[in-house]
C-alpha cells in the first residue's frame, strides 16, 4: 500500500518542482497524512424535506447538529480514552493547488481508493412520511441509525438528532456511548460494552472489559468485576487502570464471606503493579516533564505525590509529595485539591509556617474539593467549622459538610455528626438522632462510634437502655481497636455485675440493627436520604461469640 502511496508522491513531485508549488504539495500532504492519521469520520450534508428547511433546518444546520450531539456524548463518556474524531467535508484547512484546485478531503479521497481503503462517509435524510419524520443514517451503505416521531413533536428534529447521534456513536465508537451511559444506565451500558466486544477490535478489548468491571464493582458483585478486570489486563497486560480498579475490588471485597483469604495482599499486589506500570511510563517521558502543559494529568499527578508521600519507589518526601498535590489540585482534580489542602494543614509545604494563614489556605482547597463531592473533603470542612479553624467556627456549617459526607457513608464524619448531636449545648442537641449516626458509623467498624453508642446503651441515652447491645458494641470495638483498650474492659465488667437475667442476655447471639433507630430519631428529613444498612448483615466482626466474663 505504502509502495503505491509513495509513487504519488514522486509523480506530484515531479510536477510540482517550482519552489512554491513544492512547499504548498508538503503541506497539503501534511495535512492529508494527519487526517488519515486520525482516521476521522466524514458526515456529509443530510437530505432535509422542505417544510423543515423552512424552519430554519438546512442540511449544513442538522449536520451541524449531529456532529455537536456526537461531541457531547463523547465529552460526557465516562472515560480518560480519546474518542472517534466526526467532521464535515471541508471542516480541515481547504489547501488549493494552483490551477488543480485539490484539497485536503479530495486527496485524501484519491489516495485511499487508489490503495483500497474507503474512507468512513456518513450520508442520511430526514423524509416526512404520513405525518411522521423518519431519519436514517448509512455508513458506507451500512444503515447505522433509523428513528421516527410524530411531525407534532416540538421540538420537531432534536430527538431525532439525539437519536441519530447515538447511531453514529454506537457504530464508529461504541465504547464511549458504553462509557456515557455508566452512570446513566448501566444495562443499557452493558449491552453496548457487549456490542464493542462483539466487534473484536483489539485496541478497544481492555478498556470495554474495564468499564464492565467498573459496572459490576459499582453493584458490589465482586467476583464478576474481578474476571472482567482480569479479562482487560489478559489483553493488555501494562493496563494499569485495570490493576488500579482490580485492587480497589480486592479492597472492597475484604471481609465478606465469599472473599479470597488473600483479599488484602492481592489489592496491595495490583495497586503494586498500576504503580509500577506508572512509574515505567513516567521515568520513559521523565518526571519532570509531566508539568509541563502539553502531557500534564492530574490523575498521575496524584499518584506521583503518593509515592512521594509514602516513599514508594522514590524517597520518601512530604514536601516535593506536596508540590505534586498542587499541581494536581491546580489542574482541578478534587483529590488531589484535598490532599493539597491535607498538606497545607500539616505544614508540608512550608514546615516553619504554622500560623491561621496556613489553615485559611487549606480550607480554600478543602471547599474547592468539598464542592465537588469528595466526602474526605467535606468531613475535612465540618472539622474546620466546628473548631473555627481557617474559618469562623460554625457549628450548623460543621453539620451542614459532615451530613454531605454522611450521606456518601464517611464513617468518620458520621461519628462526627453523632458526637455533635450529642454534646451540643445548643438546640442541635439530640441524643436520638446523635445514637443513629453512631450506629451508622459503628457499622462500618468506627471504634470510636461503637464506643459512644455502647454508652448510649448502657445509660439509656437517646435508646432504650440495653446491656445486651451496650456489651457487644464494647466488645466489637475492642475487636477494631480503641485509644483505651483498658477502660472499655472496665466498662464491660461492669456489665456482667447486672443482675442474672440480665447477664445471661450479654451471651445470646446478637446483631446489631441501625434501622431501628430511624424512628427513635426526631429528624427524619435528614435521614431520609441516609443508606440504611441492612440489619440481616452484620458487620465484618459481628459474628464472633464473644464470652469473656461468661462464668
């Protein structure tokens, strides 16, 4: 093919030997290359019926249309991968030759045919047909998309665009619609990830299995989501989101009943290997030119900073892990705003600097990544306004961060909230509410939380006074772990000194429930939008039979 290319070339060479005819050929063969490079999809203006032109909907105009939909499916896709590039003829720079008027399209357009290779043209219309508008698309004769709609429907050509648009995704780039319905719908997103398998293309295999992996860990269906990243990596063994997420499953998975034993030492392995995979990549390029703009990723920013911060492969640095969080949070990633911020609170930027400027600087970054959703963030901004911190101290702001962390199930700042309803000394107080978020937070294995709530048990507070609860929530949070490992030993001997009957019920087999607290708190608007965990599954260390002052 390049033989037959090549030979063009030398023949436009041979007629185009005056100097500027010369540098206008190179150009032109530039561009063509580039084009071709890309690969890129040429849409041809679509057939309009008049009554529609009248509207203002011109072939150029719905053309135009379809390839701005097309973009913003591919802008909004789920994903870091570069989509298919869709134009119209013309849209590249129309280099003429003097007194051949070639352009950039129409050589192209010679070359591929003259070594086979059709380009990719798209073609439709849109016919109005018995009160209905029908539009069809082909790719190379190939029917790509068809839908209709009632000629009543206002507006009357947009869902049909919307429609059209998706045909077009779906067939030169099926994973990025995949990726745009993940968190949109994630079985119709399935069903396209199948579609992009069924097509076999070898480039788009790992990344088509990732996204399904992703789909099935966002489910909790952890074994699935382990062969679906196992899948992408067998395709590409240097994939290195895939070993990302695989750790994240093993991670998650830890603990339950259908874990491997191993969970924790294969997340630790795969985020190994991503690591590795970065590093390699980074140290080909050189670090220091990731700050650079034209390659600058927030993402490998992050991950830079933790290897820097935990002494990963470099030495271990809090100060340059620090800069790499900046660069990050400069570049608007809310993870790596909030391990800036995190730095500036620590004094990793500038350990002599520990004055209120510093704080007001971390709670800018911690609110620039609160506000994009990063729970850690939000926890970190209720602790600021409830100890006035970098900000005026706030004690509704502080409730206001911690319920947005909350809700996303941060089992810290749940402890926090719970301690606040507890101990306020303003109307806020209140016991009920306060033993819910505990019980939340004591569910995901918060010693802290299950302390509180054991007290709140054993005194009544806020629940019904229940020794059997109080017992087992000590005893939980002595399984996880507590600054006063001794003082809780105290607290459940103290238990096992009740009366008999009441001693006896600390030995039944037990599971804690949060649901029950629902109704006992006195703000149900707020916990509305709370997850409540299911009370038929106890938490990681709920089923251990604990007997230590059985007699």
């Amino acid at each position: 093919m390049w033989r037959k290319i090549w030979s063009v070339v030398k023949e436009g060479l041979s007629i185009f030997l005056p100097a500027a005819g010369l540098v206008l050929f190179v150009i032109l063969m530039v561009a063509v290359a580039v084009d071709w490079y890309n690969n890129e999809v040429i849409l041809r203006p679509i057939e309009i019926p008049k009554s529609l032109v009248d509207l203002g909907y011109t072939p150029d105009v719905v053309s135009q249309r379809l390839i701005a939909e097309y973009n913003n499916i591919e802008r909004q896709a789920y994903s870091v991968k570069k989509g298919q590039q869709i134009d119209k003829p013309g849209a590249q720079p129309d280099i003429q030759l003097p007194g051949l008027g070639l352009s950039v399209y129409s050589l192209e357009l010679m070359l591929r045919r003259l070594v086979g290779d059709e380009p990719r043209v798209i073609e439709g219309e849109i016919a109005e047909v018995d009160g209905q508008l029908n539009l069809r698309l082909w790719l190379n004769a190939d029917l790509i998309a068809e839908a209709e709609l009632p000629t009543s429907n206002d507006p009357p050509v947009d869902n049909l665009i919307r429609s059209g648009a998706e045909g077009i995704v779906r067939t030169i780039d099926p994973y990025s619609l995949a990726s745009y319905y993940y968190d949109r719908d994630k079985k119709k997103a399935t069903e396209i990830i199948q579609y992009c398998l069924s097509q076999n293309k070898k480039a788009e295999m790992p990344w088509a299995y990732n996204l399904w992996g992703l789909i099935y860990l966002s489910e909790k269906k952890y074994l699935l989501a382990e062969r679906k990243f196992e899948a992408a990596i067998a395709h590409d063994p240097n994939f290195s989101i895939a070993y990302e997420n695989l750790a994240s499953t093993y991670s998650n998975w830890a603990g339950r009943p259908d874990a491997p034993r191993d969970a924790v030492s294969l997340s630790a392995k795969n985020f190994e290997q991503a690591w590795d995979l970065t590093i390699e990549r980074r140290v080909r390029i050189g670090m220091h030119q990731v700050a650079s703009q034209e390659i600058r990723d927030p993402h490998d920013e992050v991950r830079i900073g933790y290897m820097y911060f935990y002494g990963y492969h470099v030495g271990q640095d809090a100060h340059q892990a620090a800069q790499w969080f900046q660069m990050a949070a400069e570049d608007g990633d809310a993870t790596g705003e909030y391990d800036y911020a995190l730095s500036v609170s620590e004094g990793d930027m500038d350990p002599e600097k520990n004055d209120p400027q510093t704080m007001e600087e971390a709670a800018i970054w911690y609110r620039a990544a609160a506000e994009k959703g990063n729970s850690e963030a939000q926890n970190a901004l209720g602790d600021l306004y409830r100890d006035g911190e970098g900000v005026d101290a706030d004690e509704t702001a502080a409730v206001g961060w911690y319920t947005k962390a909350a809700e996303q199930n941060n089992a810290t700042a749940q402890d926090s909230l719970g301690d606040l309803y507890r101990n306020s000394s303003s109307k806020l107080q209140n016991d009920g509410v306060a033993a819910m978020w505990f019980c939340l937070a004591a569910r995901q294995d918060n010693s802290a939380a299950q302390v509180s709530l054991a007290e709140m048990y054993e005194h009544g507070q806020g629940v019904p006074r229940d020794p059997a609860a109080a017992f087992h929530w000590y005893a939980l949070a002595l399984e996880v772990g507590t600054d006063n490992d001794a003082l809780i030993f105290q607290n459940m001997k103290r238990l096992t000194m009740w009366p008999r009957q009441e001693k006896l019920a600390l030995t039944t087999s037990w599971v804690p429930d949060c649901s029950s607290l629902e109704s006992a708190a006195n703000e149900p608007r707020e916990m509305g939008k709370i997850k409540i965990f299911d009370a038929s599954a106890p938490p990681k260390n709920a089923s251990t039979q604990h007997s230590l002052f059985n007699h």
